[in-house]
C-alpha cells in the first residue's frame, strides 16, 4: 500500500506533501506506486480532482472525517478526507498494493518510487490491501486525527503564516510517524 | 488620629508625590488645637516644596544612621514629636514611603504598606500609560491613585 | 533563606494569590511580538534580541514592584539568596516554571538558569532561513525583565542565553552575571 498525504489550505494552496508507503504487514514506508513514472503528478491529479467531492460532502456530514469519499479505478487511487473547522482539508490517497499475479509489468527502474518486487508483504486481510474496510477507515481516523493535532501546534508557532507551506521539519517527522503508527 | 501629610519618595531621592490634610474640625473633636497642620513644623512660612526637601533628609539620614548602627536589614519604623508622629516604610526597591500624623496614631507601618501594595502598585505601578520612573510626579498624580487614597487616608485610618 | 524555603514560598504565593491567565494566549501573544519584531526588523535578529531585551527591562522595572507586593519579601543577604529568589519565586508566580539554579562562579557572581519548561516557547519552530537558528535568542525578553528588575534593587547584573531547545540545543540555559551593587542615589545637592 502506498499513500499520498496532502494538506489544503483554506484558500486552495496545496501547503504540505508527502508520500509514503505501509509500515504495517512488514512493510518499510516507501511508497511503491503502480506508475511510478507519472505518480508524481498524476496523485496530485487525482487527489485534486476529489475537491469537488469534498465540497459536496462537507455540508452533509457533522464530521470533520468525511471518510472515504472518491476512487479513482484506472489507478486504484481511494481518497479519504478530513476537513478542520477553519477550513483545511487533509486528503489522503492510497493505493493498494498490486496483486501479485498482474505483477509482471517491468517497473523496477526508478529507485525511490519504483521498486515493485517486495509485493508479497500485504496480506488480504490488512488494512493495506482493503482500502474500503472498516478497520481501514478507522486507522486513517486515528491517522487524521493524529495529524490534525501536530497541524494545529504546527499553526501555532509565530513564524508560520497561515496559508503558508509548511516547511517545518518537526511536523513532516510526525506525520511519518503517524503513518508508520496507523496506516 | 488625624493624618497631616504623606510624601512618597523614588530611587533618584526625588518627591514624587506629596499630599497634606488639614484636619477636618469633626475628627479633631476634643482636640484644643483647631488650625491646619501640626504648628511645630511652621508651614505657614516654607513653602511647602521645602517640606519635601526637609523630610527627606530627615528620613534619609536617619536611615543611614539606623543601618549602620543596627545592620544593614534594620530600618526605623517612626520617630516621634512632641507635635507629630512620622511613619516610615521603604520598598527593597528604594521606594521610600513617609506620612505625618498627630500623636494619637498608632503604628502606620502596615498601612503605608498597603498604600504600596494596593495603591501604588496597583495604580501607579501597573498603569500601562503612567511612566516608570516619576520625574516631577509624573504617573503618580493620576486619579485613582488620588482617590483611593484619600479614601483610604479619610475612611480606614479616620 | 534556603531554597526549599523559596520553593514554598513561590508555591504558596502562586497558589492564592496570583490571577491565572490561559497559557495559549501568553504564549500566542509572545511569539506574535518577537514575529513582529522580526518582521519590523527585517530579520536582523541581534536587533530583535536588543528589542526584546529592552522590552523585558521596562518590564522588570515595574514587575519587581508586583513581586515586592505580592511576595512581602525583603531584601536577599546574598546573590546566592537572589538566585533562588528569582528561580524559585520570581519564575514561579509569573510563569509557574523554576528554572535550576546551577554553575556557580567561584566568586559566587555568576550562576547559571536552567529551565526544563518554557511557556513563551510552546509550539515555536524558529524560521528556517538558516539564521535564526543561530542568532535569534526567542526567549531574550526574559533576560531584559531580570535586569530590570535586579536594577531596582541595587543590582547592576548582565543576562544573556548560552543555549535554547529552540536552537537544537539539549538545554535552555541563561547565564546571570552580577557586576555591582549600586549605591543609594543622594539628593542634588542644594546650590
């Protein structure tokens, strides 16, 4: 499984992002996209274009978790969502892992991204290989929540400007930690 | 007991606050004298400028004199007339608090320090707008100083 | 006075008689003033830790009367005694922190405060610009109100941070230096 994490800004600037692989079924946490060639941008894509989704959903629901609201087939991309009160929106793509039968494709160049052979890790029942399960909707809550919570100390300290990227280093630690803890 | 004068003194030696009161002629009642002021301090001459000079290097020196005769933490309480009584109490910060009274009066060390701690600090000290240092006053001479303390001198030690 | 006689005298005052205020706004409203300074100043952070340092001395001028009032103590014996004081009463009412008193000098004129706490520096991460991390003493207003303060007791001190967690250091440490002891000033002489 490998994730997309990227946070919104109220005015629609993307401020933070990251991507990062499972850590749980033995899983390292280096993402391992099916298309590593166009990962780069085709996550942001698609992560983007569930905005309009967001939108629809945020009045219906009194949650700040709006769950899992979009797929995307041609890439196995499922994208849940939180939204803070101010109105910030953490989208969270994940991308099961591929099976192993359909495998066969020559990915294996690219380094960081690409490195397809370890597809053995994720058991069936994990919350990586289910993106739709319950037990998965419940780590990404807690992962969300999580995150919000390093969000709002990161938004406090003097020298970030809301709307700002955030560069901080402290919180990029947490949120790898908290996918490593959750997802 | 009737106050007569209260003067407040800063770090630089400096009268930053002076107020006398004549005694009112009900609160001297069964007192024979009835003019304003104790007579043996003469005010009616100096002007009362000159008062401040002179009660601080009365204060002043006897300080001085009571430190190094009783170490260096003593210091006096009040020296008494045969006309007035002055009281004395000075803040580790040098802020040096004096106020005359008839001879009547009791110990008024408490309560020129709660006209330090619920007065002055609280009105003078804390007031955002009023300077740090008082040069001529400044800062001190606001209202609600004045008027606590005038409440405080006419109804808590009326 | 010892100390622990410090320590609970600190503890009792904060106890019953000092107003609380929510940590966040203290907090919030501190690191928005040295954002701002940093802003005014164009990130000329000696500048800003000059700003900051005399912003806590004007406010040590009257904090000490505060102090005075609310404590009723007198005056210290000893620089030792004044150490404590400040750590253990002085931090202790206006922050609820008491810094370690440590690293003396062997002229007992110099000591150290360690503080493990530090309610101005909640949530900061100094700017990455690569300089800040190396100038900028967040905290410097602190040593500005012990200067302040000390001044009008008659103690001439210098104060200035050695370390910040801020930096990346282990340890926030500030190093507290008496110079002198000043005299009682005379009145003008006549003329």
């Amino acid at each position: 499984m490998s994730y997309y994490f990227t946070i919104l800004s109220p005015t629609d600037t993307p401020i933070f992002n990251i991507a990062f692989g499972t850590s749980k079924s033995g899983g390292d946490g280096i993402a391992r996209f099916r298309f590593p060639d166009t990962a780069q941008y085709m996550n942001q894509f698609i992560i983007h274009s569930s905005l309009d989704i967001v939108e629809e959903t945020q009045w219906t629901n009194g949650g700040m978790y709006l769950k899992h609201i979009d797929t995307y087939p041609p890439a196995a991309a499922y994208i849940s969502a939180f939204l803070t009160p101010s109105g910030a929106r953490f989208l969270l793509l994940h991308q099961p892992p591929q099976l192993p039968a359909s495998n066969s494709s020559s990915l294996g160049a690219s380094s960081l991204l690409g490195a397809s052979g370890s597809t053995t890790r994720a058991s069936s029942s994990s919350i990586a290989a289910n993106p739709t399960s319950p037990q998965t909707e419940e780590a990404v809550r807690q992962f969300m929540n999580e995150i919000y919570e390093s969000y709002v100390k990161t938004a406090m300290s003097p020298f970030y400007k809301q709307g700002m990227e955030i560069r901080s280093p402290v919180f990029r630690t947490k949120v790898t930690a908290a996918g490593k803890k959750w997802l | 007991m009737t106050v007569y004068s209260f003067y407040i003194f800063d770090r630089h030696a400096e009268c930053i606050y002076k107020r006398r009161w004549l005694p009112r002629p009900t609160s001297v009642a069964g007192k024979p004298q009835t003019q304003g002021g104790p007579t043996g301090l003469g005010q009616t001459v100096r002007a009362s400028d000159d008062d401040a000079k002179l009660v601080f290097g009365t204060v002043f020196s006897l300080r001085n004199m009571v430190r190094k005769l009783g170490g260096d933490d003593d210091n006096f309480i009040s020296y008494t007339t045969n006309q007035y009584k002055l009281h004395y109490y000075e803040t580790p910060t040098n802020i040096k608090f004096v106020m005359l009274t008839d001879l009547k009066s009791p110990s008024m060390r408490i309560a020129l320090q709660q006209i330090y701690i619920n007065l002055f600090v609280e009105y003078v000290v804390k007031n955002p707008l009023s300077p740090v240092e008082h040069p001529g006053g400044v800062g001190v001479n606001n209202e609600l100083f004045e008027e606590s303390l005038e409440q405080f001198v006419t109804r808590v030690l009326a | 006075m010892s100390a622990t006689k410090a320590s609970r005298i600190g503890e009792e005052i904060w106890k019953t008689r000092i107003d609380k205020v929510n940590a966040e706004l203290v907090t919030l409203t501190y690191g928005t003033i040295v954002a701002q300074l940093c802003q005014d100043y164009d990130s000329n952070y000696q500048d800003v830790n000059k700003q900051l340092d005399k912003m806590g001395y004007n406010i040590g001028m009257r904090l000490i009367e505060d102090f005075l009032a609310k404590s009723g103590v007198g005056r210290c014996a000893n620089f030792r005694e004044t150490a404590d004081m400040i750590a253990k009463v002085g931090f202790k009412i206006f922050l609820n922190v008491a810094p370690t008193v440590t690293n003396w000098s062997s002229d007992n004129n110099q000591f150290s405060l360690i503080f493990d706490e530090n309610p101005l520096a909640d949530f900061v991460e100094l700017p990455d610009d690569g300089r800040a991390q190396d100038e900028l003493w967040f905290s410097n207003i602190l040593c500005g109100v012990l200067r302040g303060s000390l001044e009008m007791v008659q103690m001439q001190i210098e104060a200035h941070f050695v370390s910040d967690v801020l930096r990346g250091d282990d340890t926030t440490e500030m190093r507290v230096s008496l110079v002198r002891y000043i005299e009682d000033e005379m009145p003008p002489e006549e003329e």
